[in-house]
C-alpha cells in the first residue's frame, strides 16, 4: 500500500509545476453505498477546469477473466448483472454473439419480445436520467415527478418478466417467458401515458429558468471531435451524428418496427435533455407496434451447451449508447475469451472533452449529462496548491454549491425545504443498509 | 462485393496481407505491427471509418493478439496484430484515433502490452494503483483468480 514520497507528489500535482496558478481538484472515488464510485483529477484554474485526468476501475469485478471459467448459459445471467439499469441489453449483445456461433435461428415472436423489453428498459432508463438531472440542477420537484411515472414502465416490465430490473428474459436463440396474454391494451394505454407526460417535461425544460440557466450553452463540444473521440449512443446523437445500431446494423425485430432516429446539432446539455425525451416518445411508439403486431409462433430454440469452435462479435443499442460483446470459442462447454465495452467507457474521453472550459458548479450537471454507469458526487476532495488547504465535500454539498452558485437569490426556506427532503433519504438510506 | 471491401483490398495489398471474410459484412485483416499505422491511417482517413469500437487482447500461447474493431454502419472491420509474449509492446494509434486512448490503457493493464506513444501509458486505469508487479497481468492464461485473491488478500474463509 505503501507510495514513495516521489510517486505521492507526482499524484498531487497530476504532473504539473509546483508552484504553479493551476490548482488539482481530486475528485472522488466515491462512497460505494449511494451510487458507483468513481475518480477524476480537475486541474483548475480559478473557477475554470483546465484538464481532467480520469481514474476508473473501483468497481471492476474481472467479469470478462469469471467468463472463462464458466458455463455458456451462466455467463449470459452473469453478464447481465453488469449494470443495474440496463441489464436486458447485455445479455442480449452477448446472446447474439454467440447465437452466431450456434448456427441457429432466433423465432421471429423471440425477436419481438426482446424488441419491446429493449425499449422498455431504454424508457425507464431515460426517465430515470432525466428525474436525475433535475436533482442535480436544483429542481426536485421534476426528479419526483419523473421517477413517479418511472414507476408505471417498471410495473409493465414486472408483469412480464417477473423482475424491475434483472428480467433473466434471454436465453441462446430465443427468450425465456412468453409475454402474458390480454396485456395488450394496457401496455398500449400506458405507452400513450408516457408519450404524453415525456411531451409535458419537454415543455417544463423549454420554459423552466431552473433547467433553462443549468443546461444551455453548457458542455458543448463539436460533432468533428466526438466523432474522433469515438462517442457513441446520445451523446454522438446530441452533436447530429446519425449513430445508431439499431438503424446502422439491425438487430432484433429492429428492421421491421417504425424507427424514428432523434438527432439535434445544438450541442448543449439542454439538447441532450431534449434528445433523451424525444427518443422516450419514439421507444413508446416502438413497444405499441411491436406489441399490436406481435407474431405468433414458438419463443425458443433449444441449443446444445457446447458452442462449435469460432470467434464473433455483435453490437447492441443500449439506453446510453452502443454495447460491444466479442466472444471467441474453442468448442468446448466454456468461452475461450469474452471481451465487453460498455458506453461510459467510450463516452468517457467527449465528457471529458466536455468538462474543460466549464466551471466546478457545472461537474455534477456534465458529468450526469453523459448518463454515466457511475455518476455519483457522494464525497469530493480538494486541494489548493497555493495555500495547501485540503477540503471535503459531500455529494450534496456540491449540488448546493452548483445550486447557489447560479440561484443567490433563492429564498433560504425554499432551500431549507429541499434540504430536508434531502436528508430524509438519506436517513432512510442509511437506515436501510 | 461491396466498394469498402475493394478498397480495402487494396490497402491490405500495400502492406503485403489479405482480407479474410468471416462472414457477411464482416472482415478481418491480419497486419504486422510496422506497417499497423499506415494501414489504420487509410481506414480512418481514406475509407472514412472513425469508429471505433473497441479494442480486444487475446492469449494465443506465444503471441498476444491485438484487435482493433472497427465500424461503419453495416461494415464491421477487425484489424488484428500480433505481439510476442516475450517483449508486449505495441505502437499507439492514438494519433490517427484519439478514443483509443482508454482502450489502449485498458490492454496496459489486462495484458501488459506496453503501447508507445501513448500519453497516459504510466498510468493505471482499471487495476489498483499498488498492483503487486511480480502477479502476471491478470486477463493472460497464466493468471488463475485465486492466485490473485491471495495475493491480494481478497480471499474469503469457507465455512
């Protein structure tokens, strides 16, 4: 565990001149019970963010070395437990790679289950992620009202799968569970729900000052360097690249639904709020087609638990970009190697691209905008190099900072009253771990 | 045979290799490590395929197998190099590819291919910063995960 004092002050300074006007801002790795842990080194200057070193890695579990030792059909559950938001999408990108080695077909009633539980969860994802930049911009009246309709997605993903969250629907060549019968009218009945609500919220952040001063003109970064950078999913979108897998490389049923690809060249936050709406209401037309003209036929194939020798990839459209799965076999009852890229990893290099320029009030709403896997504020540190003065602050510290830095001139109690609220659940958090 | 491969033939040609079809729209080329550069320069500028994917390490016993995955809409290109177990170092494409950085980072610490010309190559990025340095990197065939439980001192008593 032991640094030499050469390495500690090389970590200190992230490589710069002792005595310069640049001061590091350590940031993070973060508390691991309220989100995902992660640790960026800010160079400031003054308020400005000049660079921004990225240190991940502290909830790697060695996923790809376990896939080795396991069976075929374990891997793909165990490879679904990557994220706890959008789960469905990697046992799904992993099922196709090997579905190709299998040489057997997919049923086409297969094929649209999977499209609408896709969607599903790209729905409640983004409703989570807008519910999200509300807290994080100073107004929680629009995070309750978001994770409240939530609500309504995740009850319709319960009815089919069983689960919110890990559905455990994939199986090789086919899904698990049929859909249940007579829920078709009232997953269309509750589509048309959420289109319209996910029309109203467009309208709250076009017209509410809150949303308004936190997102416009802030995290902007041209179409030409995101492209470089290899952005993927809606922060490729959000600049006006056409980058979708489900239009690029159709998987699924994707090649016969009415797909309806958003892109918008604004380049903001702002604009990326917009995209994720918008793309909400075209995931909802998607579920209500795939759900009216749902196929009959059988759900599954049944696949021998040997996989013939050979090597694939496939791509998939997860909620926040696009999801890699290589797989390679031997011919034998477990993967010679199995490789996965997930899309914070490769929006990591545009947010940062993003952050420079931007003020410290700006990290939580930029870092939040690329809807990371890991986006928590929890615990900060910082360290001026001129006075060295080391502070702390929490999570919630930080979206008070960001909150005053651009509403003074709001009232203490109305403050106070979302402070309260705050700290109610974390009461309730901490009671409950 | 679609006008993306025909070019492509014509650059694995350049650098004296093949295309080999692994099945609809999806090719791989095996190039050498001098000539990787020249080779992914015409991908990315001349067949104007930015994206990419991803990059995957492989354990071929001697070799370490370095595959970049590249993609343009339906088109998936799998650039392959190899790179003796004995010496892992790679060339960079961070140049001609800037978010290859974090993938190249990535293989750093899984395999230990030392990618030159990388900015943040010294640096960590998944692994933990007091790694032990005799523990072989931890995705190699060699490494088996309770050799670096122990190690670690990650190991958990059975009842």
């Amino acid at each position: 565990m032991s640094t030499s004092p050469e390495q500690q002050r090389r970590e200190e300074s992230a490589g710069l001149m002792e005595y310069s006007t640049e001061s590091l801002v350590p940031f993070g790795p973060i508390h691991p019970a309220l989100k995902e842990p992660e640790y960026f080194k800010l160079v400031l200057e003054g308020e400005r963010i000049v660079n921004v070193i990225p240190r991940i890695g502290y909830v790697h579990r060695g996923l790809e070395k376990a896939a080795e030792s396991r069976p075929w059909v374990q891997n793909m559950y165990m490879f679904e437990r990557t994220c706890g938001i959008c789960s469905f999408v990697h046992s799904l990108c992993y099922g196709q790679a090997v579905e190709e080695l299998t040489l057997f077909q997919v049923p086409k009633r297969a094929k649209y289950i999977r499209t609408i539980i896709a969607e599903m969860e790209r729905i409640h994802s983004h409703l989570l992620w807008v519910g999200l930049m509300g807290h994080w911009a100073g107004f929680d009246t629009l995070f309750m009202w978001v994770w409240n309709d939530r609500e309504v997605v995740l009850d319709l993903v319960e009815a089919i799968s069983g689960n919110r969250v890990h559905k455990s629907m994939n199986a090789f060549c086919g899904v698990r569970r049929d859909m249940p019968e007579n829920m078709k009218d009232r997953i269309v009945e509750r589509m048309k729900f959420l289109t319209d609500r996910a029309r109203y919220y467009r309208e709250v952040i076009d017209t509410e000052e809150t949303m308004l001063v936190r997102t416009e003109n802030i995290g902007r970064v041209s179409q030409d360097t995101a492209e470089k950078l290899c952005a993927v999913g809606p922060m490729a979108r959000y600049v006006g690249l056409r980058q979708d897998v489900r239009l690029n490389d159709p998987y699924a049923a994707y090649d016969e639904v009415p797909l309806d690809i958003v892109t918008t060249t604004e380049g903001d936050v702002h604009a990326l709020l917009r995209l994720r709406l918008d793309e909400l209401v075209a995931s909802a037309n998607i579920v209500s087609y795939a759900v009216e003209n749902l196929p009959d036929g059988p759900i599954r194939v049944k696949v021998p638990p040997v996989i013939p020798a050979g090597e694939h990839s496939s791509h998939c459209e997860a909620p926040r970009g696009e999801i890699f799965y290589y797989v390679k076999s031997s011919g034998g009852r477990t993967p010679e190697r199995v490789k996965s890229r997930q899309p914070t990893m490769a929006n990591l290099p545009t947010a940062l691209e993003m952050l420079k320029g931007q003020t410290l009030a700006d990290i939580p709403i930029v870092l939040t905008a690329i809807d990371p896997c890991f986006g928590c504020m929890d615990r900060m540190s910082f360290y001026d190099t001129e006075t060295n003065r080391r502070w702390t602050w929490s999570g919630e510290e930080l979206r008070q900072y960001g909150v005053n830095h651009y509403f003074p001139d709001r009232s203490k109690k109305q403050r106070g009253f979302t402070k309260a609220i705050d700290s109610s659940i974390n009461r309730r958090q901490r009671e409950s771990i | 045979m679609s006008e993306t491969v025909t070019k492509l033939e014509s650059y694995a040609e350049e650098v004296g290799t093949k295309v080999t079809a692994l099945r609809k729209n999806e090719n791989i080329v095996e190039v050498p490590q001098d000539k990787l550069k020249t080779f992914v320069a015409h991908v990315v500028n001349d067949l104007h395929i930015r994206h990419l994917m991803t990059i995957t390490g492989l354990d071929l016993g001697e070799n370490l197998g370095i595959t970049y995955h590249f993609s343009l809409e339906r088109d998936t290109i799998h650039v392959r190099s190899f790179v003796p177990k004995t010496k892992p170092v790679a060339v960079s494409i961070v140049d001609i590819v800037p978010g290859a950085i974090l993938y190249e980072m990535e293989l750093h610490d899984m395999f230990g291919i030392e990618f030159a010309g990388n900015p943040w190559k010294d640096q960590k990025l998944l692994l933990p910063d007091d790694w032990p340095a005799d523990l072989p990197p931890p995705l190699l065939k060699t490494s088996k995960a309770d050799q670096i439980r122990k190690r670690l001192g990650l190991e958990v008593e059975k009842k």
